[in-house]
C-alpha cells in the first residue's frame, strides 16, 4: 500500500494481511448491516484521516464478502460468516483470507499508485490501471460471486482516471463492489461523492490507540505509548511513523528551545536545528513542520479556551500558558500564517533550512519578549 513522507514502522501489519480492526465497531456495523438488508450499495466512501483503519476495513469488508460466496463448505470449518455473523472477521486461516494476502484473489482488484517502467513510484493513479478495473468488474466472477476493487487512495487519481472510474459508478454490474478509500474526501469530485454511499471513520481512542502501539511496538514503555497516542491525533498509522522518525524525541528538543524563551539560548537553538536539517533526506525536517504546526494549533486553542489537552510533555501546560500570555491572539495568528507559509516552502536544502528554522526562533523570541 502506499505511505505518507514518513514511512510507517517495519511491524506494522498491511490491511491486506491484517485480520483484526480496533475502534471502528460502528463503521463495520453499518457495512454489515447493509449487506444482510439484501440491498447492499454498489460504491462506498470510505473517509477519515490517514491510518485510521480504512483501508483495514475495506480489505475486512472484501473478504467478508468472498468468503461469503462459499458457505457451504467453509462456514462448518471456520465459523459463522453469513447471516448469523455478528462482525465482519475471517479467520485467517480462510482459503479467501490466504488468496487475499499473497495477492492471489481472481475476484478483487486494488487501485494505488504503482511504479513506473523506472522503478519510481508514480504521483498518481493512472487511467489504464482504472479501464483494466473496470473491464473486471464487467467480467464473470471466477467463483461466480462478487467483483470487488479498492481504490487506495482515491484523490491519488488523476483527472483522465477519475473520469474513467466514473463511468463504472455510472454504470454498475450485478454483484460489483467499489470501495473507494480517502484521505481527503473534499478534494474529490462532486460527482464522486454523488455515486457513493458514505462512511466516515472516527478517530481511534487513547485506548484503542495504547493498545495497538502495545502490539506493534511492544518494547515501547508505557509513557512513550502514552505519548504517541496523544501526540498522533487519533492515528495509528501516524503513531508508528512518528515512532519511526524519532518524533517524540524531536518534540522534546523543540520544547527545551521553547522553554529558553524569552532569550533564546542561541547554542540550544543552534544545536536542535543542525540535528534536524543534518540528515541527507528531509525525513527529520517533515517531521518537525508537522509537529510545529500540531503544537502551535494546540497551544493557541488551549489558550483561546483555557481548556488543556492531556500532556504530552512534561510541564506542557505551564509553556503553554507562559507562550500564550506572551503575546496576543492576532500576533499569534499572524506569526503562524507568515512560518506555515515559509515552511511548506523550504526546499530540500540543509542551508536553506537551517536559515528558515533559525529565523523562526529569532522571530518567536522577539513576539514572546
């Protein structure tokens, strides 16, 4: 499947080999529910934010679905799949669960991007890899039951795709399923959301969200967990590739810089930007524009509503306050629309963002003075 910048950890489970869902009870519920009405849609659209577990779902849902085209001799051999069944799971042992992990499946199709004839990854979803989905989902199923295509992700399709994906949800055939996963559901076309029934995804609790760091970064101690969980939004897929790219750490050098404000202390600030632009790809530097923009939102609401989040940091809650009274709602404002802008604008140099890390410090050591 395809990833964010920042790459998600080596023990994460693919959807397509991942047999368990956590935090989206309702979400499977209502897919499940729709397909023992009889009356199940033709296209779906699943939304939410990055590493939730949709594309989880969508591979969940496609196995249940194909599983269910054989009952008659699996349902005695690995429990109940069809009407009776109270959740979507199948066993991983499943001949439809084996087929679906090593690729193997006649009957699913999935869209992403792929390599070009280079070996590099294309920016987008190109429209003979749709024209070749949509022949499939005309075909006769292998097994004589459903056709299923995953499209991952569906604002990853380019214009001349979209418009071919339209026409197979114009014009759907008998027992054909469309899922469409997205990020960025408003980035889409009208006509997209139109074709589609919609399900939305929630964010996963502090809870579920502990829980799966438990399980795939089992050596992580409990306040780490802790603090990824919070830190990452709702996101299991950003927990792990926060993990992976050493962003909590990252969080911590940047609050030491904070806490020397109102006089930046110029070594500490000198010492935490050379960390961050010193590696050859700009991993470090991705991840710090992200939590830059996270911990400032963060700090002006909690500001703004004297309402504080759990910690992530220790003594969060005091910087937080001291940073805020510092300067007034407007100043603020104006000091992050200026460094979001020049920030999604560094270029991938190390001297060009060394300048830009260390003018942002200089200018919020002079706001907050």
């Amino acid at each position: 499947m395809t990833t964010s910048p920042l790459a998600e950890d080596s023990t994460t489970v693919s959807p397509r080999n991942n047999p368990n869902l956590l935090g989206q009870t309702s979400a499977e519920a209502t897919l499940l529910k729709a397909h023992k009405s009889g009356r199940l849609p033709h296209a779906w659209l699943f939304a939410g934010q990055k590493g939730i577990g949709k594309a989880t779902l969508a591979f969940r849902f496609a196995r249940y679905l194909l599983a269910n085209d054989g009952l008659s001799s699996d349902a005695e051999l690995f429990g109940d799949i069809g009407d009776n069944a109270e959740t979507l799971h199948v066993d991983a042992n499943h001949p439809v669960f084996r087929r679906i992990a090593a690729e193997s499946h006649g009957d699913l199709r999935v869209l992403e991007r792929k390599e070009d004839k280079k070996g590099r990854l294309r920016s987008s979803i190109v429209v003979d890899d749709v024209r070749g989905a949509t022949d499939f989902l005309h075909r006769t199923s292998g097994d004589g039951g459903w056709r299923i295509v995953i499209v991952d992700a569906a604002e990853d399709l380019n214009n001349q795709a979209t418009n071919a994906l339209l026409k197979a949800l114009e014009e759907p055939s008998d027992q054909t399923l469309l899922i469409l996963i997205s990020h960025a559901p408003g980035r889409l076309l009208p006509t997209v959301h139109s074709r589609c029934c919609h399900l939305t995804l929630g964010q996963l609790s502090e809870g579920d969200l502990s829980a799966l760091i438990a399980r795939f970064i089992p050596e992580a101690a409990v306040d780490e967990a802790q603090a990824l969980a919070r830190l990452s939004g709702g996101s299991i897929g950003k927990a792990l590739a926060l993990r992976q790219a050493g962003g909590l750490g990252l969080l911590q050098d940047l609050a030491v810089v904070l806490e020397s404000m109102p006089r930046l202390d110029i070594l500490k600030a000198q010492t935490f930007v050379d960390h961050v632009v010193g590696p050859k790809d700009a991993t470090a530097f991705e991840t710090l524009r992200e939590l830059l923009a996270w911990w400032f939102a963060r700090m002006l609401r909690s500001g703004a509503t004297q309402t504080f989040p759990p910690p992530v940091l220790a003594n969060e809650r005091e910087l937080m306050v001291r940073m805020y009274n510092s300067g007034d709602l407007e100043a603020w404002m104006a000091f992050w629309d200026k460094w979001s802008k020049l920030l999604s604008r560094a270029d991938n140099t190390a001297a060009n963002r060394r300048q830009m890390m260390l003018g942002l410090f200089a200018d919020l050591s002079r706001l907050v003075a």
